[in-house]
C-alpha cells in the first residue's frame, strides 16, 4: 500500500508542479470587491449627466476606473513584483498590461476609455471566477451521495448514529444488513455475507463470522454484526471527495498551463513593443507625437492577450461542474482534457463491466412423475431462504414460490445445504460432492462451467435431479459503452483475475476487444504499460485495491465510485454511482472542451491581429479597441460557459 501510496504522491506532484510554474489568475476576491465594482459603475454612470470634459466627471471616471479595478490594479503590481522576486527575472501579467493600458488612456486625456477598459476586464474577471465558484459547488453538492455515518455502540450498550470522523480504534459499531461498512475491523458477534468485490475483485460474497476480518466500504449482506475498529477511519471517503474540489481547481489543463506559461513573455514582448512603436509613429507612418502615443495606447489595449488568457480556464472549469452534476468527479482539468486524446480503455471486469454480483442464468430441473419444476423451486427456495449461503440472493432473486414450506435447513461445510421434506431428503451444494449424476445434467453442468459459470446441483435423496447456474452478468450499460469507444477508434480490453473462460464469456456479451484473464493484481499495472507501448494514451477504469497500482500507471485512472478509498485516492476521476455511461459522457465533454478551447484560442488571436492592423491604418480609437477587445474576452469566456449545458 505504501508503494501504491508513493507512486500516486510523485504523479500528483507533477501535475501540481505544472500548475505552478503557470500564473493562475483566478483569485477568490470575495463580497468587497464586487460591491466596489458597482460602486466604479455607479459613478461611471453617473458621470454621464455630468458636464463633458469637466473636472468633476473626469474625476468620476479615475473613480470608476480605481473603485472597480483595485483588484486587477492590485494584482497586476503584485503578482507581477512576487514572480518576478520569485524567478528572479520579470515576470509581468496581464493585468499589468491592463493598468499601464488604463493609466495610458488616462494619461492622454480618454478619462471615460480608461474607466470602461477596467470595467470590461473586471465583469470579465467576475465572470471567469463564477465559472470556478460553480465548478466548487456542483462538487461539493455531491459529497451528501456518500455514507459518511457508522452505528457506534455506547458504554451503556445503546447504539448512537455517529460521523466516520470521530470513530477510534477499539470502538465497536452495529452493522445491520445493507450497510456499508464504515472502516476496517474485526467482527465481534454476528455471522454475515459480505460483498467484497471492491477489496478482492471476486464477484461472488464471502461469509464471515467472529474473528473475521471486514474491511471499510465493503458492503454488508443480510445478517447482522458488531465489530471492533482496528483502523483509524479519519482518511474517509468524505475528506478524499473534498481534496477534489480542491485539486480539480489547482489542476489546469495543459493548454491553461501552456497559455499561462507563454503570457509573461507575450506580455513582455507587448511592453518592449509599445515604445518602439510610438518611437516609429511619427518617422515610419508620420505621425504626430500625440498621434502616436495615441496609437501606442490602442495597440497596447489591443494587444493585450485577456481573451487568449481566458481561453481554456472557464471551459475547463464549465466542464468539471458539468459532469460533477452528473456524478462524475475529476482531480483536474489536465485529465478532462487530456481524456479526449485516449488511444485505449483497460477495463477492471468485476464491479465495473460486470454487476459484481452473481446472478441465476440458467437451470434445469428434472421432471418426475407427479411432480411438476415448481414443486422443486417451492423446495429450492425454502431452503436458500434460511440459509445464510453467499449464492442465495441471486436464486431468490430469480425464483418465487407458489407455495411456502415450514422447513429446516442444515449447512454442512463440505456439504452444502441439506433438509428433509415430506420423508425425503434434499441437498443443494458444488457439483464435486455429487456421485449419482444423470448424463444430461453432467452435459448441462459442462457447458455451463466452459461459459464461466458458477453451476450448484440440486439432489433428491442424494440422486441430482436439478442444477442452477450463476454468473457475475454484465451491468446494462457495458455493451452501450463498449461500442460507442469502438465508434470512436478507441481499443477496449478487459483484465480479470477469472479464469480465462469466465472472461471471454463476458467479453464475448459486450463485444469487447480484448480478454486478458488469469491476471494477478500486481500484473495489471504491467497490462496498462504494454498498452501505453502499443496504442499510446490509455485510460484505466477499475473499484478494488487490486486495481490501484494500474490506476496510476494509466494515464488516466477512474475509479468506481463505489469501490474502495484507496482506489479512489489514487484515481484522477471517480464515477460517483458505478455508472459507466458516465464514462463515455465524461469523454464527449472532454471532445467538446478540446473543440471549445481551439475555438476561443483561434478567435482571440484573429481579434489581436486585426485590432493591430486597424490601429496601424488608423482605422480605429481608443474606445472601439476597449469595447472590441474586452468584449471578445467576454465572448470568449462564455463561450466556455457553454460547457455548463449538458452534452447530448
């Protein structure tokens, strides 16, 4: 585990790094701000009704300008003197650009431009920060899906609904049939079957009983037990789920990253190119001097890179609150965007592409004279129903009895179920305890075992005159999911630790690419890297600790949202409800981002050039530049809003 643990620390790391080494300018400026940006557009409202070019209105512009933009001001002197200190070298930002811009327009008189550049920049700003804060809540909005309560026995033997936070090793708790467990333990009373598909993979329920070991997020069958906590349970599923929000907001895209690694250059090439510019004004286009600082000013508004700056953050951003609604949770907008570029998906089979649970296929009971195949289901049932066998809810889940029998029901280990009825004596149990076979059920028996089926013999007075047959069934969206991948050129394979057999049947139903079976846990990781050699970047979906390692090996690790913490805290997403079709939206938005962020990259660097040309021609002001370049920042980022809308 600790192997595990180390290797998802470093892969984290990189992707923080990354982060980093960008500026982000995405900062929580809180209710203070907001109310002195409508104060500057108050009073840059109000100055309209004032006299033209008066001392007061141009005072109530410089207002404006400095009420609603202190922030950008702020940051732009700030964060520019911090990286700069930081990296040793100057680092500025864009909003330096747009205060030296703003001070500019000032500067030359447009008192009403300067005012209504910073005001376009700062709703841009507002409005870029609302994408993030959406993003936040539609995350945290999810964390009421998760069970985060235990049943902590008292001092006085009352049981009191406790938070999974303060439970300490050496409490007891009560688990009643259907929980999930709160933590690791170890059961005190109480005989169970627990479904531990997310620990081990096995699809089949284990029974347990006192001295038993049970493990947190594993699923309680229909007994009922105490335990004692061996494990400290503060690393629950609650606090990874709020390392998300967190790590979905510091975690960018890699063209984010790739836009903010780029923007200190762009900006310093913009602040060397605005004095040679209005140097070359009145020799190379002759103009005057206050023509050309004019002009210098508009290029400088113009060439500004806010909409390039707000390109990739607010999609990104709209994408992850987009499928956070919908139960799909990402660590970081790099694995949303980098998911659109999948070549291969590796596939866990049990609890992910299988229900995780066996169900009744197919059976075959013998007909006797005078007694018909339902007299033989009333008996079957009676007998599973007071059983505590880990197969008995998938045969009462198949077979309903006309007519209830008063039975009583040993369970011999070795031996299976056996009861007696009416002077005969019926045994359920594996084929292996059973000598008098009829031909047709070892036919039956064999067909069904080459199709990876479980197979259980039902006898009468020790002669089998009965087998059911049970498998781990495909869940109902596999196939749907499987083919849409295959539509989309992406290479499917599934990896079991089943036998061969087993596998291939349930390939053969979803029409996967491929069957990897006989797999042992730590090959899986193995599997994933000779995927990444053959098809290039892979993503991994799998629940149980035994899927971990190729969690992150993958480039892409989604994790099952109901399967173990370990697997979902070293996944860079998680399907909140188990739901793969959550998957193949996941990678449709993921298409949609991709297209989004090109499109606004490709439109903010056409606004750029053409505002450039138009400044040099003398075709345009200061104030069709402020309206034309902060409006396209605006485009821009709701544009990336549209991601909010859910994706057909």
């Amino acid at each position: 585990m600790e192997t595990i643990n180390s290797k998802k620390s470093s892969h984290n790391h990189e992707h923080d790094h990354d982060h980093h080494e960008g500026h982000s300018h995405s900062h929580d400026h809180g209710n203070s701000a907001v109310i002195l940006f409508f104060v500057g557009l108050a009073a840059f409202l109000a100055a309209f009704f004032l006299q033209e070019g008066s001392f007061l209105q141009n005072s109530l512009f410089v207002g404006a300008m400095l009420l609603s933009g202190y922030h950008i001001i702020i940051e732009g002197i700030g964060d520019t003197f911090k990286e700069s200190k930081r990296q040793r070298k100057f680092v500025p930002n864009v909003h330096i650009l747009m205060t030296l811009a703003a001070l500019g327009a000032t500067f030359i008189g447009n008192y009403e431009e300067g005012a209504l550049l910073i005001l376009i920049f700062a709703a841009a700003h507002f409005l870029e920060e609302y994408a993030e804060g959406r993003s936040k809540r539609e995350i945290t909005n999810l964390l009421k899906m998760n069970p985060t309560e235990a049943r902590l026995i008292q001092a006085d033997g009352s049981v009191k609904t406790v938070d999974v936070s303060v439970l300490k090793i050496g409490d007891k708790l009560q688990v009643l049939n259907g929980d999930q467990i709160a933590t690791d333990g170890v059961i005190l009373s109480g005989v169970t079957s627990i479904d531990e598909s997310s620990i081990n993979g096995e699809s089949i329920p284990r029974e347990k009983t006192v001295g038993d070991e049970v493990f947190g997020s594993t699923i309680n069958g229909n007994g009922t037990f105490t335990m004692e906590v061996t494990k400290d349970s503060s690393d629950t599923l609650f606090a990874k789920i709020l390392q998300l929000v967190n790590q979905s907001q510091s975690n960018l895209s890699k063209t984010a990253t790739r836009i903010q690694k780029l923007e200190p250059y762009y900006v310093t090439a913009v602040l060397i190119i605005v004095p040679i510019f209005i140097l070359m004004g009145p020799s190379v286009f002759q103009w005057s001097w206050d023509e050309s600082i004019y002009r210098g000013m508009v290029f400088l508004i113009s060439a500004s890179p806010c909409a390039l700056a707000a390109s990739a953050v607010p999609a990104t951003l709209s994408g992850i609150s987009n499928l956070a609604k919908r139960g799909v949770l990402f660590k970081g907008g790099s694995f949303l965007a980098n998911l659109a570029g999948i070549k291969a998906v590796a596939f866990d089979k049990t609890g992910t592409l299988t229900t995780g649970k066996p169900s009744v296929t197919d059976y075959y009971f013998e007909k006797e004279k005078g007694a018909s195949e339902q007299e033989w289901i009333d008996i079957v049932v009676a007998m599973e129903k007071t059983a505590n066998h880990p197969l008995a809810n998938a045969i009462l889940t198949k077979f309903t009895a006309e007519k209830t029998i008063a039975i009583d029901v040993e369970n011999k280990i070795g031996h299976g179920l056996t009861a007696e009825y009416e002077g005969q004596v019926y045994q359920i149990g594996k084929p292996e305890i059973f000598k008098a076979v009829d031909s047709e059920i070892q036919v039956l028996n064999l067909r069904y075992s080459k199709e990876g089926k479980t197979v259980i013999y039902f006898a009468k007075n020790n002669q089998v005159i009965g087998l059911i047959a049970m498998m781990d069934v495909p869940n109902t969206n596999s196939k749907e999911v499987i083919n849409y991948l295959k539509s989309q050129n992406v290479h499917t394979t599934m990896i079991t630790g089943d036998s061969e057999i087993t596998g291939q049947a349930v390939g053969n139903l979803i029409g996967i690419d491929e069957v990897i079976g006989n797999v042992l846990p730590e090959n899986k990781a193995a599997i994933v890297q000779s995927l990444q050699e053959k098809y290039g970047t892979v993503a991994m979906l799998g629940d149980g600790v035994n899927d971990a390692p190729a969690l992150v090996t993958a480039d892409i690790g989604v994790a099952m949202g109901d399967g173990t913490d370990i697997a979902i805290d070293v996944a860079d997403a998680v399907l909140m409800q188990n739901d793969l079709t959550k998957f193949s939206y996941a990678y449709k938005v993921s298409k949609r981002l991709d297209r989004v962020v090109w499109q606004n990259i490709i439109f903010s660097m056409m606004i750029v050039v053409l505002l450039v040309i138009l400044n040099i021609l003398g075709k345009m002001d200061i104030t069709i530049g402020v309206i034309a370049h902060e409006g396209s920042t605006i485009l821009v980022i709701l544009n990336g809003l549209r991601l909010l809308i859910p994706t057909k």
